[in-house]
C-alpha cells in the first residue's frame, strides 16, 4: 500500500510465501528519491525463509537502487542479518 501524507509517501505492505511458511513485511516511508534509487525508512521484517525460525527484522534506512532499466527498485543491503542474500523488491 502506497500512501501520501502532507507530501510524504509511505508504504506498507508484505508478501507470503505461496506454498510455505516464509514472509516478508515492510513498513516505513520513502524520505529520499532520485532517478535510479529511493531511501526508504522504517521496517523491514523476514520470517521463516528461506528455513522455518528464521527472523529478520530490523529499523533503519534502507537504499533501494534500480539496475539495468529494470520496472522495480531492488535493496542493496543484501547480507543485512546472517550473512544469508535477501533479495526484496519494490515493484512500481
């Protein structure tokens, strides 16, 4: 969900593994935008993938960058948790 308050733009919103018990939520705001990129502030939380008891979550600034004329924004902090890749998009 994308959401504008007095000039910001929040979004929230989350994904479900289709056949498993892993999701993704992230809630926060995007405080930063240029042509390639965005900053968005706030929550990102992974549970269960890609093992069950899996937990990441953390509050920060997180950059997202778009790479090779691609229709979403891709996070670059990749290895934030456990050294494990998480690759989380947004999609636009």
């Amino acid at each position: 969900m994308v959401r504008d308050r007095g000039g910001e733009t929040y979004l929230s919103g989350g994904q479900i593994e289709a056949n498993g018990p892993g999701t993704l939520w992230i809630d926060g705001k995007i405080v930063e935008a240029g042509d390639d990129y965005c900053i968005f502030e706030g929550l990102i939380r992974i549970a269960n993938a890609p093992d069950a008891g899996r937990i990441c979550e953390m509050k920060m600034k997180w950059r997202f960058a778009m790479t090779q004329n691609r229709k979403y924004y891709r996070l670059r902090e990749f290895e934030r948790c456990d050294g494990l890749t998480d690759y989380i998009d947004i999609y636009f």
